[in-house]
C-alpha cells in the first residue's frame, strides 16, 4: 500500500501541502493533491526530482504542468512495481528449475552407477545396499520434482494475476483522470494502429480537433470545479457521438481529439457539428449554487487523410483549421481547404 500515514499525520500533511499548493496557479484538483502528498512524504523519488527542477528553473505549476506530471511519474508507477514483481516471480521459479535440474543430472549419475554396479554382479549384502540406496535416491528425486510442480502451480496463478494486474495499469497510464478517455499517449497508440493498417486508411480516417471557447473565462468567473465539470460533461458528448472504432481523447487542458475511421471528410463535418451543437444547447449545472450555466460552446477544425500523409500532418492540418474556427468568430466548425 503506497500510503501509510494514519488519520493524524495526513492531517498535517494536508495543512502543508495547500500551503504548498497556495503558491501556483494550478487547480486544487485530485492530481494536484496527489503531486505534493508524494513528493512531501518521500514516496516517489523521481516526481521529487523532477518538480524540484521545474522549481528550480522558476517555472509555476498551472494544471498542465500538474497533468505532466502525473503522467509521467505516477500513473505509470504500479506497473513499474508489478514489473519488478514479476520479474522476482521469474527468478525465483529460474532458481527453483536450476535446483531442480542439477538434482536430476545428480541423480542420473547415480543412477549410471548404479548400473554399472549391477554389471559386476554384486552379492547379497552388496545389492540390498544398492536397493536401498535407489529407493532413497528416487524418493528425493521424487520430493524435488513434487516441491518443483507445487511451486510452478503457486507461481502461475500469481502470474496471471500479475498479467490482469500489469494490463489493468497499462490500460490506466493511457486513460486521462479527468474524463475516463484517452490522454494524448493512449490517442497516440490509438492513432498509430489506424495508420498502420493500410486497410483503415483506405476506407477513410479523419481527425476532429476540439477546443473549449473562452475556457479561462469560464474557470475563473465560475471556479476550476465547474470548469472540470465542463470538460468531463464534453467528454461524455463525444463519447455518445462516436462508434465503437472511433477514438476521444484529451489532448490536455481544454483541447479534444476524436479520431474517425471509416469516415468521409463530408461525414466527419456532420459528426463535427453534432458534437457542437449539441454542447452549444446544453446547459451545466454548478455545484454549489445549482444554478443552471449556458452559452458553453466549442470550436472544432476538421481534416482528413490524405495519401502520403502521416498522423502529424493531419493533426497540424486540423490545428490550422481549429485555429480558423477561433480567428472567424469560434462556435464554428472549419474543415482544412488543401492548397
């Protein structure tokens, strides 16, 4: 368990890490807590690191440098330790098999020699000894291989339960905390498959880019709680606008990407303009005053594969057109012109 302090201790810890907190810009989120309780108790060497030199560098923490962070030196962690304890599980079966063996090769030098014994046809005295000896030789043979097959069985099934456990925490390192959807690693793994399967790129692979309109404005007129609600409240739209093949990820901060397969660059405008009219007509509901907030809009750039092209030319094609969206008024949706 990576936290061991009792109610009393992380009391204390909690009134220095808002202090801690106080001092940059980023949000009093979950991850931000998560940041400096690691770094305060000691428990995670590598973030301590790493925050010092961005400190040291005079850099504050806003929430994408918290979101980095996170990433980088927490999210992936578990599977770091279940790899080691993996790879310990492996060596402890390899010094099992190697007793086991040297064990056998023992026992089948005795029993050449006892062969060779048999050869020179002993007396009475002489192959009672020998018989006694061969029982006693195979009984320990047979208590080695038993003791070997007993351990093999334990150490399989922690196997497969370290297999679940490792695909569990590599699925979590590519899920953004937020939302439940991709980060930019998991829209990246995403991404490549698509464009390396020449089968999907014939049948046609857009990129929808997101952005929230006037998103500062809205965290600092309503709080970064509210603004969090927006974002996940957006995540969730994209995810029931798409299918199954389809990918939504968080790019980071305010920015969305939804990548399309199977997809005209006629039908992603359509998807395009469901996602935003759809979050233009919706309303947010705030936590503390329950008042009902609307007027939240997007804007979107739309751009589609093109032969010859890879996944960075069409995310820098729907930028451009993202960036168009925003310079033509933002609540719109542009699909990147070829030239």
């Amino acid at each position: 368990m990576r936290y061991e302090q009792d109610r009393n201790a992380s009391g204390e810890i909690l009134r220095l890490l808002i202090q801690k907190m106080a001092g940059h810009p980023a949000a009093f989120t979950p991850l931000n807590y998560t940041i400096w309780y690691e770094v305060v108790t000691g428990i995670n060497p590598g973030l301590s690191s790493a925050l010092t030199s961005l400190l040291d560098s005079g850099n504050l923490l806003d929430d994408e440098a918290i979101e980095r962070l996170y990433t980088n030196h927490i999210s992936e962690l578990n599977t770091d330790e279940q790899r080691e304890s993996l790879q310990k599980l492996l060596g402890k079966i390899a010094g099992f098999t190697e007793e086991t063996d040297k064990q056998a090769s023992q026992f089948g030098n005795s029993l050449q020699t006892y062969g060779d014994t048999l050869k020179q046809n002993p007396d009475a005295p002489e192959l009672d000894a020998l018989i006694y000896n061969m029982a006693g030789d195979t009984d320990k043979m047979r208590g080695s291989m038993h003791s070997l097959q007993t351990e093999l069985a334990a150490s399989k099934q922690q196997i497969e339960k370290l297999n679940k456990e490792l695909q569990s925490a590599r699925g979590e390192a590519l899920i953004d905390p937020l939302t439940g959807i991709y980060n930019r690693r998991g829209f990246d793994g995403a991404a490549k498959l698509a464009f390396d399967d020449p089968s999907v790129l014939a049948k046609g692979v857009c990129l929808l880019m997101l952005d929230i309109d006037h998103f500062k404005k809205i965290n600092d007129t309503y709080g970064h709680l509210f603004g969090d609600k927006v974002i996940r409240g957006i995540a969730e739209i994209a995810k029931s606008k798409v299918r199954g093949q389809d990918s939504v990820a968080r790019l980071g901060g305010e920015e969305f990407a939804v990548l399309l397969t199977e997809t005209d660059i006629a039908g992603a405008k359509i998807v395009a303009e469901h996602f935003r009219q759809s979050i233009e007509k919706g309303k947010v509901r705030r936590l503390d005053t329950q008042e009902q907030i609307s007027g939240i809009t997007i804007s979107i750039g739309v751009a589609a594969f093109a032969n010859g092209k890879g996944i960075v030319d069409l995310i820098d094609q729907a930028d451009k057109a993202l960036y168009q969206s925003k310079q033509q008024g933002r609540n719109r949706t542009t699909v990147f012109a070829q030239t």
